[in-house]
C-alpha cells in the first residue's frame, strides 16, 4: 500500500512555518497532492523533453541565427 503523503506534507508545513493545518479546508487542499503525485508518476517515462527545444531556447538560437 503507498505511502500516504498528506501527514508529511502537514509536518513540513507545521516545520517550515510553525503552523498546525488550520482547517478542514486546507486539508481538504491537501488531499489533492495525492492526485498531483498519482498523475507525476503515471508520466513518468513518458515526457521527453529533448525532443523540441522550448520556446525561450528557440527564440535563443533563432536571434543568435539572425532569423529572428
């Protein structure tokens, strides 16, 4: 069964900022991580991003080309 992650992410909260989970709000925020992880690792191995440069290295070599 996976880790749970919300209790470590409330601990490192209560750590860095000195503050409890203040409402059932903010862990009800919290729950979402365990989509956002669940949706990370089901990329995982799938995203290649040497494939196309990004934008901004693009517009980089395009001005040091003269094309801009």
């Amino acid at each position: 069964m996976p880790m749970d992650p919300v209790p470590p992410i409330a601990e490192a909260i209560k750590l860095w900022a000195g503050v409890d989970c203040p409402n059932a709000a903010a862990r009800r925020g919290l729950e979402d991580f365990k989509a956002l992880i669940r949706d990370f690792e089901a990329q995982r191995g799938t995203l290649v991003f040497e494939d196309e440069p990004s934008t901004f290295e693009a517009a980089l070599r395009a001005e040091a080309e003269g094309t801009a």
